[in-house]
C-alpha cells in the first residue's frame, strides 16, 4: 500500500526545482559562466598582513589585484547558474559583489590616470605638490585602505553568511570613497590640461619670437622703426621700446611723463578680453599710437603744442573708448571696465605734473564749460 502522506512534500520538492530550472533557463542562459579567478589564500596574506605604512600606486594596484578575483570567485560560487534551489540571499550576495566590481573597475581606471599624470610630471615637483595631486593621493588611500577591510570582511566569513548589515555598509563606504577620488581625479586632469595648454602656448610664443627676431623691418620715414628696429621688439614689446625711446630722446622729465602713460597702456593689454577682442586691440594700438606721436611732438625743442593736445586727445579718447565700449557690452571684460575708469583718473593726475598736460586738461575744462554753460 502506497504512503500517500509523504508523496505530496516529494511532488513539491519537485515542483520547486523544476521552477527554479525554467526560470535559471528564461533569465540566465544567455550569459556565460564566469571561470573562478584563482588566487591562493598565500597571496591574499602576504598582501594583508604587513601593509606599507605610505601606500603608493602599486599598493593600491596590487590590493585591487587581490580583491576582484576574490570577488569573482565568490560570484562563480553562488552563481544562480549553478544551484538548484532558489536561494534569495545568495542572489542579494551576488547582486552586492557585482556592485563592488563594478567600483573596483572605476578605482582602477582612476588610478591608472593618477599614475600617467604622475609620470608625465615626473620632473616638475612644484606640480607634483599641488593641491590637486594631494587631494587624489588622500582619496586614493582612503580607497586603498577600505579595500583592505572588504578583502579580509569577504576572506574570513562563509559565503552564505555574506549577507548582512556590515557588507551593505562596506560597500557603501566603498561608493563614497569612489565617489571623491573620482572628483579629485576630475579636479586634477582639469588642472594638468590648463598646465598643457600653458606648455604649448610658451613654446609657439618662443618659436614665433625666434622666427620673427631672424627678420628685420624695412626702414620707415617718420615712424618710430626708422633706425633699423627689428620686429621682434615692435610686435612682442611696443611698451618697452616706446619706454626706451623717450628715456634716449627726452628730458627725464618727460621721459618720466611718457613712462606713466605707457604703464597705464601696457596694464589695459594685460586685462583678459572674452568678447570684441578686435576692437580692443585696435583701440589700445590707437593709444598706442598717440604715445608715439606725443614723443615725436616733444622730441622738438619748440614743439607746437597744437601738435601735443592732439596726440593727447588720441590717448584720452582711446581709454573713454575702451570704458564705453566695455560698459555697453556686459561680456566683454568686466576688469578692463574697470581698469579703463581708473586709467582716466590717473592720466589726469599725469598731466598735472607737466605743463603741456595742464594746459591740454584747461582747454578741456572750457570746452566742456561752454557746452554747458555759455560764457557771458
């Protein structure tokens, strides 16, 4: 006679594992099995147990090296592939071991990154020691050192026994932890590319410098390159020949006048310029210009001071010009706005050191008196 109390329990165990199959089969046949990474337990101890005092990229290559084996191997283990009955636990370790992986790659190609710039600046400490390249080497061993604690978390407990609290909350330190050395590694590219972009502008500047110093302008009539000036020191320094012109032509007096006036054109050059930079350049060579024929007016004995209020209007209209011009349009340099007020301010305080300068800001009070208010 046939034991119908234990047939049902045996039909349901059946009925568990042929359910189990069809869904391994619907969900989990077009991936392949992972081979298990085979790292000795030898390894795994000599890495853990005398860890370097100051970690270097290796340290945290090699840690990385024994982690993610380790990882892949408890993976292929509790591989749903692999077991017969449906084991929800297992499925949330495998899940969790797939997340760290997944972090263990973006610190690798973190670090990887770290050492090529390392090496690209192998020379250049005073680079090396900037903030940038400390913020990655902190973050990177905070990395380091909680893949220590993961490794030596996943080496001594049972795989089953993984889930729990404690591996969720490694793991979620693990991602923070990622997290800010992908932002250092970011903050640091962004660092070496500006100094790249620094690197190839000096040498296109050295190598323009070196071409245009092999060539010679043709002599001029009245213009200041008429004693043989080469264009290196037209087109790479206006200021300074301008500056040395006037100290050999004029009194110091004068020289020192002129000086001020090209201290105040080579600091609006100097300013940043996003937006109308054509402009700009053209309006800073129009003062540039008035300087030169200011020098050319007072290189006379017995100048004509017509000849001076002009070449002092080209300069005085030139800066009102670039602070017009900077004011109406809001993007194109806030600072040469401002540079621009505080150049009119100070080519006045400059004239009234010499007399052409007080005659010149005279005619300009009268005229702008009449406008206002006719003389009687």
């Amino acid at each position: 006679m046939k034991n119908h109390n234990s047939s049902p329990d045996k039909s349901a165990s059946k009925l568990e594992k042929h359910w189990w199959r069809k869904v391994k089969a619907i969900f989990f046949a077009p991936f392949k099995e992972r081979e298990p990474a085979g790292q000795s337990a030898s390894i795994l101890e000599q890495t853990l147990k005398e860890p370097s005092k100051k970690p270097t990229v290796k340290d945290w290559i090699k840690a990385i090296d024994v982690l993610q084996p380790l990882v892949q191997s408890v993976r292929s283990t509790l591989d749903p592939m692999r077991m017969d009955a449906f084991d929800l636990d297992a499925l949330g370790v495998n899940t969790y071991l797939f997340h760290i992986d997944r972090l263990l790659v973006k610190i690798r190609e973190y670090i990887l990154n770290y050492r090529y710039r390392q090496e690209q600046f192998l020379n250049q400490t005073e680079i090396l020691s900037k903030i940038e390249f400390l913020q990655v080497n902190e973050a990177a061993d905070q990395c380091y050192q909680r893949i220590l604690k993961l490794t030596d978390f996943i080496q001594k407990l049972p795989y089953k026994k993984l889930y729990s609290d404690e591996l969720i909350n490694q793991i979620h330190a693990l991602e923070l932890e990622t997290t800010t050395l992908g932002s250092a590694v970011r903050a640091m590219s962004q660092f070496c590319y500006r100094q790249e972009a620094l690197l190839q502008l000096t040498q296109l500047e050295q190598s323009l410098l070196q071409s245009l110093s092999q060539t010679r302008l043709p002599l001029g009539g009245n213009s200041l390159n008429a004693d043989g000036l080469n264009s290196h020191q037209m087109m790479y320094s206006k200021d300074e020949y301008l500056r040395t012109k006037s100290q050999e032509s004029l009194t110091d007096e004068q020289s020192e006048f002129i000086n001020e006036m090209i201290d105040i054109h080579e600091v609006l050059r100097k300013c940043y310029v996003v937006a109308r930079k054509m402009m700009v350049k053209e309006t800073l060579d129009c003062m540039a210009e008035g300087i030169e024929n200011l020098i050319q007016v007072m290189m006379q004995q017995n100048y004509d001071t017509n000849e001076a209020f002009n070449a002092l209007a080209q300069i005085f209209n030139a800066v009102e010009s670039l602070r017009f011009s900077t004011n109406r349009e809001s993007r194109c340099s806030r600072n040469l706005f401002e540079k621009a007020k505080i150049a009119r301010h100070q080519l006045r305080k400059i004239c009234l050191k010499e007399p052409v300068g007080q005659a010149f800001l005279k005619q300009i009070e009268v005229k702008r008196f009449s406008l206002v208010k006719p003389p009687k």
